[in-house]
C-alpha cells in the first residue's frame, strides 16, 4: 500500500515537472525557488536571457546567444558573425499557390523559438536608460521613424535583428538607400513589408542581389527602384531562382526585359509564383487548351497579370470549360474572344458573383443560355457590376420609364451596356432624346426600344451633330426629321462622317428627297449606288412624262 501511494505521488510529480516545461517559465515560476541552472536547459534563449538565468533582461538578445553577444561590443566585426546567404525561397520550386514568404532562416539556437512578449519590448526604455541606445532598435524606431506596427512585425518576422547594433543596421539601410536613390518613406516600405531583409548581409547579400536584379534585368536605378518598392522579396530570393523566373518570362513567353520589370511591378505576386508547378502549367493551359496564340497570350498578361496566378484546376477550367463552354453552350472561339477583349473577366469569384448574376438573366428575366452567352460575348464587361445594380437598372426601366418585360429584354440583348449606366443618366438620356426630336413619351419608348444603343450614345458628341446636319439636309423641317427618326430609328445610330453624310449629300446631288435616306443607308455601298441610280432614272422618267402630257 505504501509502495503504491509512493508510486503514484512520484507519477504526479513527474507529470507536474512535464508540464511546466510544456507551459515555459512565468514572471511566477521564474521565483518559484527552482534554482536556476535547472531552468536554463534545454529553453529557448530569450528565456535565458530574459528572466531565469540572469538579471540583465531585453530584446535586444532575444535570439542571440552567449557566443553571439560578444560581437555587439565590437561593431566592426559584427557582420563577420552573423553573415547570412541569400534566402532560396521556392528553391525547388514547388509551390502553386499564392501565399506570403516567411524566413525560415532566422538565426536561433534553440528550436523552441517562440515571439516576445509585450513585456519583454517595454524592457527596450529601461535598457535605453541603462546607457546602451546605439541598438538596432532605436536605430529604426526614432531615426528611420517606423510605427509600432512595424517594430511588431520585424519582432515576429526579424527579432535577431533587434539585436545587432545601429551601426550595422544602419550599414544596411544606406546601400539600399544609395544604390535605388530611396527616401525615409520608401525605407520604412521596404522594411515593413519585408522585415528579413535586415537579416541579409550589406554587400554579401544586399549588394551582390541588386547587382544581379540591375544586370538580369538590364534596370536602370529609377527601374530598380519601382520593382524592389512593389517587390521588396526579390532581395531575399537567391540568384538561380529569380534568373529562372526571368527565363521564363523572356524565353517561354517571349516578354522584354523591360515588359518583365512592368510585369513585375504591376503584379509582385509574379515573383512568389513556381516556375514548373505554377507559371508554366497555366500557360499551358491558355496556349494547348484555348489555343491562343503566344502573342494573344502575351497581350492578355500586358492587361492582366493576374492570369497567371489562377490555379487551373480551382479556377481556369470552372469558369472557361464548365461555366461558359458547358453551361451557357458558349464556343471555344467565343470564349477566347472575351478572354482576349476582357481578360479580367476571369477576376470575378465564380459562386459568389458569375454564377448570382448568371441565374438572374436566365431564372428572373427569362433568357435562354444560348441568349446570356450572346450577351456575355457582346458585352463581357457586365459582370463588373454588381448584381444589385443590375436589378436597379431593370427595375428603373420597368416602372420609372413604364417598360414591358419584353420590352426591357429586348433592350438588355440589343444593348447589354445599359446596365452599367445610372439610373440618372439613363433618364438624362431619354430626356436629351425627346427633347431634341420634339418626341412623346410613347413616341420615345418606340425609338428607344427599336435603338437601344441610343441609351449609351453621348449626347454632346453623337447625337446632337446628327440632329444639327439632319435640320440642315431637309431645309430645317424639323417634322419631316421627326418622321425619319420614328420611320427608322437605327438612322441615328450609324455613323455621321462615313454613313448619313456621304448618302444623303448624293441624295441632294441627284435633287432626290432626303427622306428616302431611311430607305438607302441599310444598304451596302454597292447596292446603294445601284439603287440610287433607278431612283435618279425612275424620276428622270417621271418629270419627262409630265412634261409630255403637257405639251399635249
């Protein structure tokens, strides 16, 4: 009995001891009478720095060893200890998604690394008043102005270069300011957004790394600048990685250097993509399965870079193959249409905005497939509103402007655009129309519904020059105007320079009416030319018999 209560007291006291090591040591436990030595195996080295071994407690060596402290009383010699190659991130490149590069070379001694504590920061003011303000720390916090944000995330992300001294920080800091030409404000970018950089050597890595972007490249400094402030990872990127990215750009795609740096610099998740598991399938996929040409395929990533981002099996192929091809029984010629006129159609989250905006125009305004793919194919750009304002616009024609529902289906297939306009735009529009052509409100909704494209027509630059010329060619009869108009409406949708001037002007040379322009300006040139000769030999016939019959 004795020897089974012995057993379990000593189990318990085993689990106790477990778990203060899985828990760490507190303010609490640090005092607790453990002695120190015993605290101090086998802990992370803040922990040792910080409260159970010594009194001397910061961040400053939060991650520094005791063999690593010594170099902070001589500056000169500081980087010779802590030089750190290039960061190979994506060095196998295998990553296909899209996600944010973390250092995985943060120098520590102990694999049981964990952040500081809030706590463990305010320390940094007793250290300053302890004599000892030439640290990094203050360094980037009053001279370079970062928040406390920043200082935050440089503690999670680069707390080994809280570390090192001003000076060799700020070693650092100056040759990306000298060699790119960058102010305060660009610095404070740069290190915010990529906090490891402080890890990399000045010239080792930092130096050797702009060199090589300046040269791979061919970037001027103005050019550097612009990519390494969009980008600030190609820094820790090594030389075999970002050259790979680089061949793929100029020799797979057939990209300039120059193009590339735009590329880069418009979109900067280009640089954490893989070459072989991301870059490359998805140009396979837009070349063998789209059949684009290289160069469509080239003119595309101009307009949106963003293409080759999107995951083919999560992305591409649902939105192309499933929704436009199968779904709306679109052709693939089509599609490659609206994915050259609109590439970023392909930006669009298919469940939460495609697929809504899909089933309104088919459920609730009742078109076919086969009719939503026409409207996509002529106007793709109607999936940049929203679903919302797209109801709006509907619901304004149909019980503002007192539109049918075949009505206003007829306008939205003719007119797809309409649904990107105002509500007060459009009856800005219907105003101007009934104003200059002295036209009713029935007399309107008839033109309109017969031209929609009249909606999405500029009043100052289209329609009032037709109607000024239009006045002009008839003796300023501003009825028989009105009549052609009503007669046909799709009169004032061609163009005035190309179409209605060149006819009704050979109209007026032959002393024809001018209203029988709504009869020729359907026509082909061709048939025009023919037509208006029978009607020139039909009236040439017509006033020589009148003037026989008056002879007799």
């Amino acid at each position: 009995m004795r020897r089974s209560l012995s057993t379990n007291f000593a189990s318990k006291i085993i689990w106790v001891v477990c778990l203060l090591f899985l828990i760490g040591p507190t303010k609490g436990f640090a005092t607790c009478g453990f002695p120190h030595y015993y605290l101090a195996v086998h802990r992370p080295i803040r922990w040792r720095a910080f409260g159970c071994c010594g009194p001397f407690q910061s961040v400053l060596f939060a991650n520094v060893s005791k063999k690593q402290r010594k170099p902070l009383k001589n500056e000169d010699e500081y980087d010779n200890e802590l030089y750190v190659e290039a960061l190979d991130l994506d060095a196998e490149d295998t990553e296909t998604e899209i996600v944010e590069i973390t250092d995985e070379n943060d120098i520590h001694d102990d694999e049981e690394y964990s952040p500081l504590s809030k706590a463990e920061i305010v320390s940094l003011e007793t250290l300053n008043a302890a004599g000892l303000p030439g640290v990094s720390y203050f360094y980037l916090r009053n001279e370079l102005g970062l928040s406390e944000e920043a200082m935050w995330r440089i503690t999670y992300q680069a707390s080994s270069a809280l570390g090192m001294t001003a000076k060799t920080v700020r070693t650092k800091v100056e040759v990306l300011r000298q060699r790119m030409s960058l102010s305060d404000k660009d610095i404070r970018s740069i290190l915010e957004r990529q906090p490891t950089i402080l890890h990399l050597h000045a010239e080792r890595n930092i130096g050797m790394k702009l060199d090589f972007l300046t040269q791979e490249l061919d970037a001027d400094t103005q050019s550097l600048r612009e990519l390494v402030l969009a980008a600030p990872s190609l820094i820790n990127y090594s030389d075999t990685n970002l050259a790979r990215k680089v061949r793929f750009f100029t020799k797979h795609l057939g990209f300039t250097m120059e193009e590339c740096r735009h590329l880069w610099t418009a979109e900067p998740k280009l640089v954490y993509a893989g070459v072989q598991s991301g870059l490359i399938p998805r140009m396979k996929f837009f070349l063998n399965e789209l059949r684009l040409r290289k160069d469509q395929l080239r003119g595309i990533i101009k307009k949106n870079p963003r293409l080759l981002l999107y995951s083919v099996d999560m992305n591409l192929i649902p939105k192309l193959v499933f929704h436009l091809i199968l779904t709306l029984n679109m052709e693939p010629s089509k599609v490659r249409k609206i994915i050259i006129s609109y590439p970023n159609y392909l930006d669009y989250n298919l469940d939460e905005h495609i697929l809504p905006i899909t089933r309104y125009f088919i459920q609730d305004l009742e078109y076919s497939s086969n009719e939503f793919s026409v409207i996509l194919y002529k106007f793709p750009r109607v999936m940049t509103n929203s679903l919302r304002r797209i109801k709006s616009v509907v619901g304004y024609l149909r019980y503002q402007v007192g539109l049918s529902g075949t009505q206003v289906k007829r306008l939205l297939y003719q007119s797809p655009q309409i649904v990107s306009l105002r509500n007060e735009h459009l009856h800005q529009q219907i105003e101007s129309l009934q104003l200059l052509f002295d036209l009713s409100d029935e007399e309107v909704t008839r033109v309109m519904v017969a031209m929609p494209t009249l909606l999405v027509l500029s009043v100052s630059k289209n329609l009032e020059p037709k109607r000024t010329y239009l006045f002009e060619a008839f003796g300023d009869d501003r009825a028989a105007v009105k009549a052609a108009v009503l007669r046909l409406p799709t009169l004032l949708g061609y163009s005035l320079e190309k179409r209605i001037r060149p006819r009704v002007e050979a109209i007026l040379e032959r002393k024809l009416d001018p209203s029988i322009i709504t009869v020729g300006i359907p026509m082909t040139q061709d048939n025009f030319d023919v037509w208006l000769m029978r009607k020139t030999n039909k009236m040439e016939l017509k006033a020589l018999s009148m003037a026989k019959s008056r002879a007799t």
